[in-house]
C-alpha cells in the first residue's frame, strides 16, 4: 500500500499516503466533510459494491481523509493495509471480529491498558468470546493456554503502564507454531519506537488518541495488517477465508490475498459495526503524525530524565521504567525499542495511597487527567481511575497497586516537571 517505499520514516510521516488535492491543488489533505460519494453511473456504482473497483461509497465505510490516515500508519507500520477507527477500543474489537466466534477464545498478555482487561475480560464475553489471560515472561504457560479453539494471541509492545517490554520474537513464534495470528496493541511505542511486523506481528492496533496524534484532542484507533497470515489455515477463519454470507459469498482471502483482512474490516466491519474515524479527527491526527519523529526523542528524553531523578529521590520506593540502568528488561528495551522505552512509567510513593492522592492533589503543571501521550505531562493514579474496575489481582499484575502513579512525560522543560514533582512530593509527604 506504501507509495514512498524507498523513503525514510521522517519523509513518510509528512508524505505518505497523500498528494496535492487533484481538484483544487490543496497542499495539506482536505478535510472531506461528506457522507456520500456522487457515483459516475450505475455501473461504477455496482463495481463499488462489488469490490470490483475501489472507490468512496458512503462514509462510514470509506473517506478520503480517513485513508490518508489508513495509508499513513500503515507505511509506518511497515504493513501492506489498514483501516482507522473511532477509537482505540474500537481498534481492538475491528480486529478481533473476523477471527472470533462465539465459543472461541483469545490469549492475551495480562498486562494491559486496564480499559483493555475490562473489555477482554467482561465485555467481549457477552459475544461468546473468551480471553485467557497470560503472564508473556512465562512462555510455557502462554503455550499451555493455546488450544483447538484460540484464534488469537494479543499483548502490547510497551505495556501500560510503562516499564514492561514484550518479547514480541518469543510470542510471534509461538504464534506461528500455534498457527494463529499475534496481535500488538503499539499505542505506547508508536512505529517511531517500535515497529512489531519487523518482529513477526500479524496485526497491529492503536489508540491514535495518544502519542499519534500527540496532543489530546481526539480518539480514534487504527488496525495494520502485515499482509502475511495465511487466513486459509485449517479452515478456523471462516469469516475471511470461505464464503463470507455478510458479503453475497465473497472469498475475502481467495479473492483479495493479502489485502483480504483489509477489505474484510471496511466492507463488513466498518460497515456493520460502524465504528468508523470521522474526518477531523482524522485531520487533528495527520497532523499530530507530521511532527512525531521530533516529539517521541523529547518525551523520551524527558522521561529518561525524570525517572532517573525520581529514582534517587528517597521519598520514592521504586520506579518501573524500561528506560533505565536498573529495569530488568533494559536489554529488551535496547533489542525492540531502540530509539527509547518511551514516556511512560509508574512511580510507588512511599506512604502509599494517600500520599499519591496527596501528590496528585498538589501538582501544577502535571494534569490529573485519564489520558496519556498528550505534549502536556499527565498524572494519574491508576487503582483509584482507570484501574478501578480491576480486582487487586489484576491490578498487581497491571502495575497498578494503590501506592502507584502512573506518569506520562510531556514535552515541556524537565527542570520544570522535576520542580513540580519536587514541590508535590514535599506536599504529600508533610
Ligand atoms: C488508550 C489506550 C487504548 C484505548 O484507546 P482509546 O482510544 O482510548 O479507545 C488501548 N490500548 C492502549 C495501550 C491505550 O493506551
């Protein structure tokens, strides 16, 4: 799908994907506000709906701008296609629906995104589907949960809240083995950190609401398709590789190849779902990707800084940082991030939970906000929020126990965010 393959990722940010407008010559890609596409005549109109010829319809399937977007992540991704979607959320349950079935399950990393274990968890239950939740440093029990009715292994390249980085080899080969597609959750990394296709990564998902588009204005999601899984595998991806009945029949994987997961999200997901990325946010994002090959080297050093300034700090137990000396999965850091761990991290406060509400209480320039990857430095603590919903359990393995905040590092001076930290910690510790 990549038009600029030769190009470097700085190049691609800004280009790829678009063109100057063919009507008027707008540089910058329009933002097409339209819901419907005037078709030629009946026959362009039946070959649209025919899969037979590609073009816009109706625009909660495609939108000029909204491809861009597709178009745009993709090449990052290193992907041959690709799809965006309303949100994040909306990302992981686009690409888990062609695979999934009731009565079928997925085995998932457990250290998740905690609106994520709510959704594996609870929520994608009442279609029949089954999450098995697995610790990924132990890759026996990752295999032991596989059987005859996994259709899916999922995890996250840099697992919120921060410090964990996935063996993505590891899982893709068990994976490949097991003869099911890896999926990698890369909102925390992003492709400028981490790129999980090169490390045998089926499908890609993002939260564009974060480092993407880098600036807390929108949500949106977008799911990337290496191209390479053999959907015809034993027959156990009937959505994608037999007649399809939501689509007259059509053969996704015969008829589109590697194109087929593709097709088969937009013209039956989109579609049917209607979880569908409207064109400004498009936009906002676009916008957000031009420049995020400058902001993630900031953010990481920022946080580099940060944690390392933290972690000497004696009013502080312990900070779960990949990016520093002392994380047990630095080497891995090194090996699939290796332009920085990223920004985000979490931080145990000594006098536990009520000096993390104290700290949270008492910061300035940090947000107290249930967001990250904003160029604004964002706090929160995690077993109060977002985590909430967990059982202690789940939270212990989530890394997000009562005494813990979890902090994401903008892009401002990092004198300034440690003076605010300093401030709040002497506050919450008095
Ligand atoms: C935010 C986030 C999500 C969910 O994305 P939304 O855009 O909020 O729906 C999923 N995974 C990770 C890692 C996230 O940070």
């Amino acid at each position: 799908m990549s038009e600029l393959p030769t190009y470097g990722f700085d190049t691609l940010q800004v280009h790829a994907g678009s063109s100057p407008d063919p009507s008027t010559g707008a540089r910058q890609t329009p933002i097409y506000q339209t819901t419907a596409y005037v078709f030629r005549d009946a026959d362009h109109a039946a070959a649209l709906f025919n899969l037979s010829e590609v073009g816009y319809i109706y625009s909660r399937l495609t939108n000029p701008t909204v491809g861009v977007l597709a178009e745009r992540v993709t090449t990052l991704e290193g992907g041959t296609g690709g799809y965006c979607c309303s949100s994040g959320h909306a990302a992981q349950i686009m690409a888990l629906f062609p695979l999934m079935g009731p009565g079928l399950n997925l085995v998932s990393s457990n250290r998740l995104y905690g609106g994520t274990v709510t959704q594996f968890s609870r929520t994608i239950t009442r279609f029949g589907w089954e999450t098995r939740f697995v610790d990924t440093e132990d890759l026996d029990s990752v295999k032991a949960a596989i059987d005859d009715k996994t259709r899916a292994l999922f995890c996250e390249s840099i697992a919120n809240p921060g410090g964990y980085i996935t063996d993505l080899e590891a899982l893709a080969k068990i994976a490949d083995s097991a003869g099911i597609p890896l999926i990698v959750d890369n909102t925390s990394a992003t492709p400028y950190l981490c790129r999980p296709i090169e490390h045998g990564a089926t499908l890609v998902v993002h939260s564009l609401t974060k480092f993407l588009t880098g600036n807390g204005t929108i949500t949106g999601g977008a799911v990337v398709d290496s191209g390479k899984f053999d959907w015809s595998i034993d027959g156990k991806y009937p959505s994608l590789a037999s007649p399809e009945p939501a689509y007259h029949g059509l053969n996704f994987y015969e008829a589109l190849g590697s194109m087929a997961f593709t097709f088969h999200g937009i013209a039956v997901g989109l579609r049917d779902l209607g979880m569908t990325m409207n064109p400004q946010a498009a936009h906002y994002t676009l916008l957000g990707i031009e420049t995020l090959s400058l902001r993630m080297p900031k953010h990481v050093a920022n946080a580099e800084k940060i944690a390392n300034w933290l972690e000497q700090d004696d009013r502080i137990e312990k900070v779960t940082y990949a990016g520093l000396a002392s994380s047990p999965y630095k080497n891995r850091a090194a090996k699939y991030c290796p332009n920085g761990a990223g920004s985000l991290f979490t931080v145990a406060v000594k006098g536990g939970y009520d000096a993390c509400i104290k700290l949270v209480d008492s910061l300035e320039l940090f947000s107290h906000v249930a967001n990250l990857g904003d160029a604004r430095s964002l706090i929160i603590h995690s077993a109060s929020t977002t985590h909430r919903q967990l059982t202690p359990e789940q939270q212990e393995a989530a890394g997000a126990t009562p005494n813990v905040v979890r902090l994401s590092i903008g892009i401002e001076d990092p004198e300034d965010l440690i003076a605010d930290l300093d401030q709040a910690l002497a506050k919450a510790h008095s």
